[in-house]
C-alpha cells in the first residue's frame, strides 16, 4: 500500500490520507486543514468534534484550521470570521516521503483569493511534515507591487480527556489581552480552566505544555509573536456551530499566531512563516 493516497469523503471533501512507519494522517483539501494525526503506537494529537458533518464550503471544528488572512472579525461587516483561506479549496503541489517522514506541501491557487477581501497578488502554501511529530508551516509571500500587512493563526485543535484537569504550562512572564481587557501580566506559569477562556498572549515563551492525565502534548512555535488559549465552556458551547455542548470538555486551542499589535507586515516579494509543531512529551 503506498503512503499516501487521495479518498473522498461521503458529503464530496476530498482529502489525503497519509499511512507511513511514524505515523497516520488525514489532511482535507478544502482549507488546507488536517483533522487527523496520530503517530504510531500514541493518542491522536487533533481533536475534531463528532457533531461536525464535512459540507463544502464550510470549516471543520477541529484539527487545525487555517485562519488567514485576518484572525477574528473582520472590521468590514458581513466578512467571515478567520477569513477566506479555510473554506477554499486547496491543491497539492508536493509531496514525498523522506527517512519515512511525509512532506506535503499545499498551495491556494491564485483564481481561489477572493478579491473582495483581497486585491493583492499573494502565495500562500501550507506545509506539512509528518513523523513522530506533526510540524505545520504557513508560508506568506508577498507578489504585489506594494507592501501587505496581514494577520493569521494555526488554530489548534487539541484533544483533553476532562478540561478541569488540564495544566497549561509554559505561560510565565507574558501578557494576555481576553474579552478586550488587558494586557494582564501571567503571573504564574500555569493556567487552569474553570470558566470560558479566549485570551491573546504576547510574550510567550515559544513551547507550552498540555498536561493532562493521558500524557503531556508539547506545543512549539516560531515565527509566531502571538499564541491564543481557547476554550468556549459552557454558554458559549451552545451557540457554536458543529459542536455539542459537553465538546467543551475535551478540547482545547492553542494556536500559534501574529495577530492584534503582532500583525505581519511584508514588503513586495518578502516572505513569512508561522510554524507550529506538536508532539506527546516522552
Ligand atoms: O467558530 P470559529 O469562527 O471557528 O471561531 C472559534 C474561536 O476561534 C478563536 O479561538 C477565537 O479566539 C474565539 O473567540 C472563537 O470563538
């Protein structure tokens, strides 16, 4: 059987499955998203809910999607949140396996970039490097003839086996910005989860840990001035699309971003990569 191969899903989403010595992967074309990773003989690494029903044009709750190339609300009214890149169709440009590590690089067609949104010449490519570990790679360049200025997010799902008993460390000496107060001092290294979080970290370390009792997810950034900590807990639950009410118990997000004040600026022709990359601790 080869290691990579293209399947569809039943509502029509197309997607890779990645099947190598390390690892098992699903990555859906639409969005550039992968909602599944699991390295072998270890827990799966995603979480996605089982309330979400993969319809085109809409972005799957969980794995990571792509947010880009604004996080958030727009400031225009009516624009999606998290903007366009996630609901588009994406195609491959490479992939190959080397020292059994998949490498698979997504690109977004030109004729994909919504110019109601966005009217500058842009590439954009997603890339994926699947071992024992899972490294994302968001790729910006700029093609225009004048600067850009953009924000994103790797917007992590991940997956917790009970919420009021997650730690998550490696959150000491940044500033957090929730509900739009702020900026709060973190003063201690770890944060625990009893009520709705959504906060906007700047001056985070650049690895956390997820700490639970199925084991400790380590969480790396780079390039990546931003990381936002998620969960909708209990109201908020019930108004989220594609997701139950008690999903809020067993996930988390924690995503690697340039977001607020942290937006990424590029002159024409320069380039920028967010990074994320996520392991079971050993
Ligand atoms: O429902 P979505 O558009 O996917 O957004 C899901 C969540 O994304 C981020 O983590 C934001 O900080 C949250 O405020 C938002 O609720």
């Amino acid at each position: 059987m080869t290691w990579l191969q293209t399947k569809q899903h039943d509502n029509g989403l197309t997607y890779l499955e990645v099947n190598t010595a390390l690892c098992q992967a699903k990555i859906y074309l639409q969005g550039a998203q992968i909602t599944e990773f699991k390295p072998s003989n270890q827990a799966s690494l995603l979480w996605v809910s089982s309330a979400n029903d993969y319809q085109p044009g809409i972005s799957i709750r969980g794995g990571i999607p792509i947010c880009w190339p604004w996080f958030g609300q727009s400031t225009q009214e009516n624009w999606p949140a998290h903007g366009f890149a996630r609901t588009k169709l994406w195609h491959v440009e490479a992939s190959l396996l080397e020292h059994d590590i998949a490498i698979i690089t997504l690109a977004l067609s030109p004729q994909e970039f919504d110019c109601e949104y966005w009217p500058y010449k842009t590439q954009i490519r997603v890339k994926f490097e699947l071992g024992k570990s899972l490294r994302v790679s968001l790729i910006n360049q700029n093609l225009d003839t004048q600067a850009i200025t953009l924000t994103q997010a790797l917007h992590s799902y991940f997956p917790i086996d009970d919420i009021h008993q997650l730690k998550a460390r490696g959150f000491l000496g940044s500033d957090f910005i929730e509900f739009a107060k702020g900026p709060f001092n973190q003063e201690s290294d770890t944060v625990r989860f009893d009520r709705e979080t959504d906060r906007v970290y700047a001056n985070l370390p650049p690895v956390q840990y997820l700490e639970s009792t199925q084991g400790t997810i380590e969480v790396r950034r780079a390039q990546s001035q931003s990381a936002v900590l998620w969960n909708p807990w209990i109201e908020k639950s019930k108004r989220l699309s594609r997701f139950l009410n008690q999903d809020y118990q067993q996930m988390v997000c924690l995503e690697a971003a340039n977001v607020r004040e942290d937006s990424i600026t590029l002159a024409p022709n320069e380039q920028h990569t967010l990074m994320t990359e996520i392991r079971w601790k050993e």
